[in-house]
C-alpha cells in the first residue's frame, strides 16, 4: 500500500517538474475532435463518390484514404499542443508525431495478430492498412503532444490517468478505438455470411464507432474539468 | 504481517477437511447436477425385445395373402442394398434419367442425429434413433432390435460384382464407406471425393449391367430389386451428424428390372418423390412380402412400392385395370402396416416406463379406430366381393389409403416428438443444483478470501474489484458465446482472442507496476504461437479441400514448398523441450529441494531425454537411425510411463514418510514442480509435438503467480481475483452449455411449430450435445483432480505451524492448474482427434466395409 501510495506522489511530482503540455479550451477542443471527425467522414465521402468504393467492397483503399487524410489533419492539429514547447519546435512535435506512425501501426499489428488476426498474403495489405489507421486514431496525437516520455505515456495509457484537457482528447479516443475494434471483432466468427465479417471491416467499424463516440465523450471531459483551467488561462 | 488470530481461526476448523471440504462439496453437487441433468438431455428409448412373425399376421383384420408368402404379396425376389455412407443428393441422377420409368431417384429425409450407425439402425428397424446411439458408433455393436437384415460379417469391394452371378442370396447389401471418408477430410468439392464418386459411378454401372443382362423371364434377376441409397448427406465441409438440409437429405435410387409399371395412380405417384427413411424398412419388407420389423413406426411408401407393381399380373383374372390392382394391393400392405404399428405403440407403451402419455394414446387408438372401422364395414368387404368394377372400388380404396396414412402420420409425428424432446424438469433440477454449487463455490472462495485477505493491506480492494470485474467480464462474453453454435464452432479462436485479451491486459498491469513485463510479453508471445499452431494444424488437414483454401495461412504454402519448415516443425519442439530440461536443471541445482523432489525433478528430465530421442527415431528426417526401430517404437514410450508411474509412487510414499522441514512457501513451490513435472512427460508424449510449446506456455503462465507469489506480496490480491475468474472459467464453460437446449426448448417450444423446434434441437444434438458431453467430462475430472491435489497438499499442513494465510491460497493456486489443465486438455483432445483423422481415413479408405 505504501509502495503504491509513494509511486503515485513520486509520478504526480516528476508531472509537476515538467512543463506541462498548455491547456486547451472547450472550444479549441471541440474544433479539433470536430475536424478529426470531419476529415474521417470526407476521407469516406472520398473513397464513395470518386472511386465508388466502401469500407466493405474496397476496405484496403478505403482504409488507406482514412489513414492518408488523417495523417496531416492529426499531426499539424496535435502538435500545436505539444509538451516543452520551449525545446521542441512545431515541426519537430510533428516530425516525431510522423514517426510515431510506423511504430504504432506495427503495434496495433502485433496486437492484432496476437488476437487472431489473419496472416495471409492476400489480407496483408489490408491488415497494413487497418494497423496505420489505428495508429492514427491511437499513438499519432499522443506521440506529437507527448514526444517519447514514457512516464507520460504509461501514465495515460497504462494508467488511465489523464492529467489536464488535452490528455483525455489523447486518452479517451485512443481507447474508444481500442475497445470498439476489440468488440467490432465479434461478429466476425458468427455465420451469417455477410460481406461485412470480413477482417478488418468489422473491426474497422468498431474502431470508427468506438472513435467517434470518445470524441464526443472526451469533450465532455473537457467541458467538465476544462471550465477553471479556461479561466487559468486567461 | 502474520496474525496469531487468523491462526488459532484456522486451526479451530479443524485440519485438512476443514480446507477440501468445499472442494468436495462442489465434487458432488456438480455430479449431482449432472446426473440429473443427463437424464433429461440424452433421452433414450426402450427397446422392445420383440420380433415379427409371419404367422402375426393372422391377428390382424387385413386380408392375408395365401399363396406362400408371409405377410404382403412379396414384389420382388431378391433386393440388391447398396449404402453409400453420406451420398449427397446430386450424385446419382444421370443413372435414373437413362431409366425413366423403371428407376427412379427419392429425395430421402433421414431423421438426425445423422451419423451412420444410427441410420442403419433406422433403417433397417424402421424406428428413431436416440442419440445416446451416437456412442455406440465407435463400437458398433450388432443391432439387437428386430430388422429385416441379419447382419452378418465384413467383406470387400472385390466381393459385390462375382456375388450378382450367384444363386444363393435373397437380400445383397454393399455398404462403401469411401464418400463418408473422402468427404470427412478433404470436403465435398475435393479431388479424392470426384474420384471416390467416379469409381462408385463404375461400379454401379457394373453392377446395373449385369443386372440387365440377367432379368429376362427365367434369369436369376428377373425379380430383383437394386436400390442404391445413402444414410446420411454431408455438409460442404463433409460433416455430418447435425441436422441441417445438406445433412439430413440424401438419395435413394430403386431401379427394378422387368417391364416397368406405366399406370400407378397419379396421386401416389408424384414426380418429386420424396422419401422419409423413416419409411424405409417396411416399404422393402413390405416388397420382399417378409414381416415387417416390430419397432417399425414408418408407412409403406407409396412411390417405392410401386416399382415392384408389376409382378402381380399374375392374378389378372379380374376386369380390373392394373393401377386399380396395385392399389387394392397397396391399402392392404398399409393395413398390415397400422396393425403392426399400432400393435407396437401399444407393446411399447405398455412396456416403457416413459412411454406415450395417455393423451396421445388416445389419439393414436381414435385415428386408429376410425381407419379401422371403414376397412372391415367398407372396404374389406368391397375386396372380397370380386364383382365389384373399378367405379365404386377406387374412391373406397383411396379414402381407406387416406385414413391409413393419417393413422401413421399420427404415430410418427408422436414418436419424434416423444423421442426426441428433452425432459425439461430433470435439466432445470440440474442446472438449479449446478447454479447452487456456483454461488457455494463463489461463497466458499469469498470466506477464503476474507481469511487471509485480512492480513494484507486494505489498498488491494480496489484492485481487486477491478480485475475481478474484469475477469469477470471476460467471462461473461465467453459464456454468452455459447449461446451461439457457430462460436463453438470457432471455439480456438474464440479462446486464443479471449487468451490474448488478457495477455494483453495483463501486460498493460505490468506496465503500470513495473513488474513482470517480460513474463507476461513472452505469455502474448506464447499464445500467438498457440494461435499458429492450431491454425496451421487445421489448415494441414483441409490443405486440398476447396471450401478450406481461404483460410490456409501462408505459413502452410511455405511449408508446402520448403522441406526447411519441416526441418522446423520437427526441431522447434525439440529445442523447446531442451530448453524446459535446462530449466529444471537449473530449478533442481536452486538447493531448495529435498530429497524425494529431486529425484523425481531427475526422472522427467530422463524422460525428456528419452522423448527426444523417441521423435528422433520416429521422423526419418535424421536419416542415421539411433538405435533398431521397434526399439524406439515401442520400448521408449512403455519407459516414459513407467517413468511417470514411478514418479508418482515415489511422490505419494515422499507424503507418507515426510520429514517437517523446510519453509512452507519453498516446500509448497518444490512440490508443484514436481508434480507438474512428474505428469508432464507423460502429457507430452501423449500430445506429439505441440506438446512442449504449451507445456512452455503453461508453465510461464504458471510462472506468473508463482512467481508473484514467492516475491510480491502485493500481486497477491491481483491473483485472487485471476483465481477466482480462472476458477468460474471452468464453470462458465459448462453452465450455458447446460443451460442452452433449456433455453431454445423453453423458448420455442410455446411460440412456434413442431417442424422448426425439431430443426432447433437437432442441431442441439449435432452441436452442443458433443461438447456438453466432453465438457461434462471435463468438469468431473477437474473437480475430481481438485480434490485429489488437495488431500495431496493439505496432508502437510496438520503438523506445520506455518504461515496460515498460505494454506487457502495452496488450495486456490491449484485450481488454475487444474482448470488450465483442463482446458489444454480439451485442446489436445479437439487436435489429437483432427491428428487421428488421417489415420482412421487411411484405414477405411482401404477396406470398404462389406455385409452379405
């Protein structure tokens, strides 16, 4: 109990040491999470009217068109909020935010095929794909604010414990996504026989539902606890 | 942190029983409940030692026949059985379009659960099968019923084609298992299945021809009837047992050998003949004019029958036209036929204890009554008097043939009802009992819990509500799985994602404390191997069929063209094993062992040797042979269990004679390690080769809160509630199981038809049924295993003074042993049945089972 109690005064006190990442308004926080959803939403209108593809009939190229729009709208909106502003420049936080890319689609893979994703050549690419697009949706805005600070990394993903606005718009959407591609992953065993069992569009759907719902959830968050932080700030 | 309270608590309850009663407890409320609940679920029927005779036939109000045959006008003289196990529908149909008029092809519906035994055994008694039958496939017994075949003994292909030629047999039947076979493992749209089909399709056109060539008037098959058929379809994946279209549908092909018949009335003679197999047996006894079986509850079908029609021109005495012959004959075969079946509902509900309620009885007698009546006021006397003209013949006839059919409607519908619906009171009993021994369990783990959680810090509670609800919630989604037969079907899958899910959740913990990160990566690790494993060993049986080609991983097409992933496949588990013996000998040199331990930690490490050395031999990969071959055979596993045995003597004479020494922790750590190692060499020989990478896995999934629990005592509560899920787990694998055909009988049976709860319950029997009796097994096993380590480890703690708070968590740490244990264990049984497969194919490919 002691250990606990002095492990968690000793993180709270190393966040005090550092510069926090600046805080964000309800309004600046809207803005953001609204054109994250924007972009997925035009990234799907893209992907229907020009190339007439879906999710279930083409999901490779649709999932690279969401990856491939998010990518600038998720860098160059995250890295504004970036930690140490003082060292690291706006290009630098999305420089790392672009590496982060990589890494978090090979872990969001890893993950996928410890769980029982298919290894075949002819799913590879879409695999690729759905890995990159959670990759965005998870580690891509928490690389760019967070930069490799693995205390801060553990502490909102392993811990969940968000310190400050713009943690939870990192926090909350990056597990939306998480756990609703974890459920989006039932349906696929039953024997209804739809297109849409496929891997990985039902986990893709999962991922997007689960998303969306965070953004609006993180809002909230943001709205509640963001209301003495606006006023700090001003 | 040892409190002298909890202590003298622990020892007011009085030694080791005051530990394992529970467990024992739990032993015999789950025996309890599935007694009970088995009773209810594998329903069985009586079967009546009885036998037709011909001299019956004498009782009844029908018009016996007297010119020397038995019961009906015999159509024909001798039958010709061919029984393709698991025909598909599609197979047969150019033989009959060449024929049109003297052969024709029924759609036959048998009756589920369709494996073989129990569609001989419907078809030849004319009665349902139960599946309690399913079992005695493996054994095969003879059939003791009453049927129409005396079965007597095995032959082979080489045998059917010289018999057509012989004079010395009335009832030929050819059973070819092959297209079963072919179908099992390599699917419906196989090459090995076209071949398989395309050598029946040469045989049978042997067989037809010199059929033809001799049944002219005075040759040996002037009477002869052919009748190719299957028992049972097969899915697209060529199973079968369940109840599905594909399953229960299969083809009869008739073809008789004389001028075919051109004038059965139309109404009985539909161009879409459809036959019940169910009406199988008595339609050929009924053409063969031997007596009917006695069980039989099928009808005389009319399309069949009619392909003997001819033979009985010889009476053409009469002005009347043929069709009108035949059916006179045929409602007199249909009466015998009511008799006989409502000579045996009687005999059986008189007989059975769960018979047919008095309710149906009545309905039976009335239906039976009133067909009754019009035949001996009406229509017998119609028969007798031969003046009578086709005119007020015919709509007598036709409405006599119709209450007859109802009558035997009736009986049948009844039958299946009564046979196959479950005993719904027994099953809630069972599962009410099954529910209480889960809240004792949970009731029992919660006091164990409060003993020694007690002594711990109060900061764990919150951690324990949040991984037990975890768990919990995993479980639950595992559970509810169940409900659902094509997540059984998945079931590896399902169980690797769920495994991987708390891999990584458990990974995620680590990371928040900081411990145990590589422990629990190489679990992740693991189970994706697991993952590959089972895939690539279900993608190798199915490599050919069509319908598997999508889910062959690119693992196995490497493997295919590389014989360097042999060399891996055959390596890997080697290496593996090497490692585990590095490791035990590393674990043995710790010092902390006494004496019995040891040696008994030595003896496995001997036995890997020896394993090694037995796959050695066995691949011919290594080219040098070791030593001569039936040495490494058969001599090297006989030593492995000898080995084992002797492990285990040695550890059971270790708990006589032990000396109170040690620490507890050390002692309890020795003594599973050498348990475990003591089974696993015996476990690993069984499994093959997989076996060491699970036994790796499961030891460093085992590492995980032994560890914790030698060096943390904070991980403990964390474990507590792993234990408690782990410990539901095996239950929460049962319980929907159980509750399941409950659920859809419950369900279905007040809102919808009789047609659709019967479609519902048959694939009950094909699915769940199986699975409910091995995880029945499971659960008994476990149970029993539980109760066993616990008198095993609980005999040491009447004379230690040790720490108290050990002793329930020793009980609880076996638990996940056992459980996991069980668990591996259904993995090993699911992939040594599929490693079987070949085996037993291979086997029967070459001996098609052959009765004269």
């Amino acid at each position: 109990m002691d250990r606990r109690k002095s492990s968690k005064e000793t993180t709270s006190s190393k966040a005090l040491t550092m510069v926090p990442s600046p805080p964000i308004s309800a309004s600046e926080a809207f803005i953001v999470n609204t054109l994250c959803a924007l972009v997925l939403f035009f990234a799907f209108w893209i992907a229907n009217t020009l190339y007439s593809i879906d999710l279930v009939t083409d999901p490779s190229l649709t999932l690279f068109f969401i990856w491939i729009t998010e990518l600038p709208t998720v860098t160059l909106l995250f890295s504004r909020y970036r930690q140490n502003r003082q060292r690291c420049t706006y290009l630098r936080a999305v420089g790392r935010g672009v590496l982060g890319v990589p890494v978090g689609a090979l872990l969001n893979l890893l993950g996928a095929i410890a769980l029982g994703a298919p290894v075949t050549s002819q799913y590879l690419p879409k695999t690729v794909n759905w890995a990159l697009m959670m990759s965005l949706f998870t580690t891509v805005p928490a690389s760019c604010v967070l930069g490799s600070s693995w205390t801060d990394w553990r502490r909102i993903f392993a811990q969940t414990k968000p310190n400050g606005s713009i943690e939870y718009l990192l926090c909350l959407p990056a597990h939306g996504a998480v756990i609703g591609a974890w459920f989006g992953a039932w349906p696929m065993p039953l024997d209804w026989e739809r297109p849409w069992q496929e891997w990985p569009i039902s986990v893709s759907y999962g991922a997007i539902a689960g998303y969306l719902v965070a953004l609006i959830a993180s809002l909230g968050f943001v709205l509640a606890c963001g209301r003495p932080q606006h006023i700090k700030r001003e | 942190m040892k409190q002298p309270e909890t202590t003298s608590l622990v020892a007011a309850k009085g030694g080791k029983w005051g530990y394992t009663w529970p467990l024992w407890t739990a032993l015999l409320l789950h025996l309890l409940a599935v007694l009970l609940f088995t009773t209810g679920f594998l329903l069985t029927r009586t079967e009546l030692p009885h036998r037709s005779h011909c001299s019956d036939v004498s009782h009844s109000p029908c018009l016996s026949t007297n010119n020397g045959s038995c019961w009906t006008k015999p159509a024909a003289n001798r039958l010709i059985l061919i029984v393709l196990d698991a025909l598909r529908l599609q197979v047969l149909k150019n033989v009959a379009s060449e024929r049109p008029l003297s052969a024709r092809i029924f759609k036959a519906v048998a009756d589920p659960p369709t494996t073989s035994l129990q569609r001989l055994k419907g078809l030849t008694t004319g009665g349902l099968p139960t599946f309690v039958d399913v079992g005695n496939s493996f054994g095969a017994p003879a059939i003791v019923e009453d049927n129409f075949v005396n079965q007597v003994d095995n032959g082979c292909i080489d045998h059917l084609l010289p018999s057509l030629y012989e004079e010395d047999w009335d009832v030929l039947i050819a059973h070819f298992l092959g297209v079963d076979h072919a179908g099992h493992i390599f699917g419906v749209d196989s090459t090995p299945m076209i071949e398989k089909l395309e050598q029946y399709n040469t045989i049978l056109e042997g067989v037809i021809e010199i059929l033809e060539n001799h049944s002219g008037p005075g040759k040996p098959h002037e009477n002869t009837l052919l009748v190719v058929m299957g028992d049972h379809g097969q899915t697209l994946n060529g199973d079968h047992g369940g109840g599905s279209a594909e399953e229960v549908e299969t083809a009869i092909f008739a073809m008789s050998f004389k001028k075919p018949l051109s004038a059965v009335p139309p109404e009985f003679d539909s161009c879409f003949c459809q036959l019940d197999l169910l009406d199988f047996a008595v339609t050929v006894s009924a053409m063969l004019g031997i007596p009917f079986p006695y069980g039989s509850i099928g009808h005389i079908n009319p399309e069949l029958y009619a392909l003997g029609a001819d033979s009985w021109n010889l009476d053409a005495s009469q002005k009347l036209s043929e069709s009108d012959i035949w059916m006179q004959n045929y409602a007199n075969a249909l009466c015998i036929n009511s008799w006989q079946v409502k000579r045996y509902v009687d005999a059986y509900s008189a007989s059975s204890a769960v018979g047919f309620s008095d309710d149906d009885l009545s309905r039976i007698a009335s239906a039976y009554a009133q067909a009754e009546n019009h035949w001996s006021h009406f229509t017998k006397k119609l028969l007798l008097d031969i003046q009578n003209d086709s005119d007020t013949l015919v709509p007598a006839l036709k409405r006599q043939i119709d209450a007859y059919f109802k009558f035997l409607t009736t009986v049948s519908e009844l039958a299946r009802s009564k046979w196959t619906e479950f005993d719904l009171k027994m099953m809630g009993t069972g599962i009410g009992i099954l529910l209480i021994s889960l809240v004792f369990q949970f009731f029992t783990i919660l006091r164990a819990n409060k003993q020694y959680g007690e002594t711990l810090s109060s900061s764990g509670d919150s951690w324990v509500i949040t991984s037990s609800s975890f768990t919990f919630f995993l479980l639950g989604i595992r559970a509810c799985s169940f409900l659902s037969n094509s997540y059984i079907l998945e079931e590896g899958k399902i169980a690797n994602f769920l495994l991987s899910t708390f891999g990584i959740v458990t990974l995620r913990q680590s990371v928040i404390k900081g411990e145990l990160l590589i422990e629990s990566i190489g679990f992740l690790i693991l189970s994706t191997f697991c993952r590959f494993a089972i895939e690539v060993g279900l993608s190798k049986q199915a490599a050919t069929s069509a319908f598997m080609k999508e889910y062959t991983s690119w693992i196995v097409n490497i493997a295919s063209g590389l014989p360097v992933w042999d060399y891996a496949a055959e390596v890997v588990p080697m290496i593996v094993l090497i490692l585990l013996i590095a490791w035990l000998y590393k674990v043995t040199n710790g010092g902390r062992f006494g004496c019995p331990w040891k040696h008994v930690i030595m003896g496995t490490i001997l036995s890997y040797m020896l394993i090694i050395m037995h796959w050695i031999t066995e691949s011919n990969r290594f080219g040098v042979p070791l030593m001569p071959e039936h040495i490494g055979r058969n001599y090297i596993p006989r030593i492995v269990y000898a080995i084992g045995l002797g492990q285990l003597l040695l550890l059971g004479f270790g708990q006589l004679f032990k000396k109170n020494c040690l620490d507890y922790k050390e002692n309890l750590v020795a003594k599973t390690t050498a348990v475990v190692s003591a089974w696993s060499s015996t476990v690993i020989l069984l499994s093959g080769k997989q076996g060491p990478m699970v036994a790796f896995a499961s030891l460093v999934g085992g590492a995980l809160p032994l560890s914790a629990h030698m060096l943390f005592e904070e991980f403990v509560l964390v474990r507590q509630a792993i234990l408690l899920a782990i410990d539901t787990f095996g239950f929460s694998i049962i319980l929907p199981v159980f509750g399941l055909p409950f659920l859809i009988a419950t369900k279905y049976q007040a809102n919808l038809g009789k047609q659709f709860l019967f479609t519902q319950l048959s694939q009950v029997w094909g699915l769940f049924a199986p699975k409910f009796v091995f995880d029945v097994f499971n659960l008994i096993l476990t149970d029993f295993l539980i109760c066993l380590a616990s008198i095993y480890y609980f005999d040491q703690r009447n004379q230690g003074k040790d720490d108290p708070e050990q002793k329930p968590s020793a009980s609880l740490s076996l638990k996940p042993f056992s459980c996991g244990a069980s668990h591996v264990s259904r993995a090993y049984f699911m992939r040594s049945l599929m490693r079987l497969k070949p085996y037993s194919s291979e086997a029967s490919h070459a001996s098609e089972a052959f009765f004269v």
